[in-house]
C-alpha cells in the first residue's frame, strides 16, 4: 500500500547548523509531493511542494528536490535558526478517480539552540 | 483574510455527551477534510467531502459523523464520544481535490474525553 517514512524525531540542531530531514515514500503513480510544517499552538501550513519528478520546491531557505528514481523528497536548509523550530510533516498526495489522497508522515520535531 | 476556522478550540468531555466540533472556511474550496493527531501516528484522515451533500470514510471514520450542508461549513460530530477519541483534530480544505492541491488547515482542537 501506500505509505511514507520519514525520519524520527527529535532533532536538535544549534543555530546556523545545516539541516537534512529524510523522507521516502512509496506510491503508485506519480504523486505531488509535499512538506507541511506545524509551529506550537498552530495548524499545519504548507512549506513547500514538487509536482514532477526532478522539481525543487523552495521557500524559507528551506529546499528539497523530487527524486523519482530514489522516491525521496529530502528537506534541506543550510543554516537554520530559532525561529524554525517546530514540526515538518513529508506529504505524498495522489490523485485518485473519485479524490486525492494524502498520506501525512508521522512528523519530526525539530528544536534548534540560540 | 482567508482562514479555516474551528470551534471549540479545547473541549472537555464526557464519554457518551454528543458534541459537535464546527469548521468553517472563507475560500470557497470545494473539498473539506478531518484529521486526527495522535504521538507517532502522524495525521490520519477520519471524512472528507468532494462538494456540498457529498462526503465519504476516510481512514479512521469508526465514531464520527460528518454533514456538508453547505459550501463553508463541514462540522464533526461525536455521537458518543469515548476516551480514545481524546485527540488534536483538524480541519482542512482545498480549492479541488486534485493531487496538485495545498491544504490549509484550521488551528486545531483539542478534545480530552474522561
């Protein structure tokens, strides 16, 4: 079936250290990849996304590249900082005839020291 | 401002009270969903709907009730509620239920059933 794996948490990081969270997923099809973030006391909001393989989303400093040979979609940032500190969720969604489909990772919390 | 809405945002019940958690959205978005979070388990869809009257099971649908009377307001009803229902919940919504889709998200509510 489908599903996503992505890497456990916690992650703590000190200020400007680089950053890689891990997710793969499987799927049949292609589907549109996704990384929702959730900051304490708030909903998930959208990060960034790739509709087709070899696509870079980017926002925030924030990158990550869609792989379909691998079936990855890597969250990178080069320097994060204190305000980045929350919770990023890797989200394949496919389409299907009647509706998409979203499968939402377990979540890695991240907390970065000043 | 365009925003999911969602009341209550804490709720403290009782198992087998009936309660009723509202969404709201001001996008005029087609598709509306529920969520549930739980530690390590990520989200996990409880109903969606495709459109006014039409709504169907998502993953985790044992317990719940949806309506989807009109365009904006997708309300979860907990018939009777019980103590592993204690959960973070959420609301969604997207302009289609196509694969390409953002998600925006409500705030949350939490519910803690005694």
């Amino acid at each position: 079936g489908n599903s996503v794996t992505q890497m456990e948490g916690p992650v703590t990081l000190s200020e400007e250290a680089f950053l890689t969270i891990n997710c793969t997923y499987t799927a049949t099809g292609y589907p549109s990849l996704f990384w929702y973030v959730q900051y304490p006391g708030e909903g998930l909001q959208l990060l960034l996304k790739a509709t087709k393989a070899d696509d870079k989303g980017s926002n925030k400093g924030f990158e990550a590249t869609y792989r379909k040979e691998t079936t990855s979609f890597h969250l990178e940032k080069g320097s994060v900082q204190v305000s980045d500190s929350a919770v990023y969720f890797c989200a394949p969604h496919r389409s299907y005839s009647s509706a998409s489909k979203i499968i939402f990772g377990s979540g890695t919390r991240l907390s970065i020291r000043p | 401002e365009a925003q999911v809405t969602q009341n209550p945002r804490y709720l403290i019940t009782v198992t087998g009270k009936k309660l009723t958690v509202t969404c709201s959205q001001n996008m005029n978005h087609e598709y509306m969903s529920w969520y549930r979070q739980d530690p390590g388990l990520g989200l996990r869809q409880i109903y969606y709907s495709m459109n006014v009257e039409v709504t169907d099971k998502g993953d985790v649908p044992e317990g719940y009730k949806v309506s989807r009377k009109e365009k904006r307001n997708f309300p979860l009803i907990l018939e009777s509620p019980s103590p592993n229902q204690t959960s973070l919940y959420f609301c969604a919504s997207s302009f289609l239920a196509t694969a390409v889709e953002t998600q925006y998200f409500g705030p949350g509510t939490r519910l803690l059933v005694l």
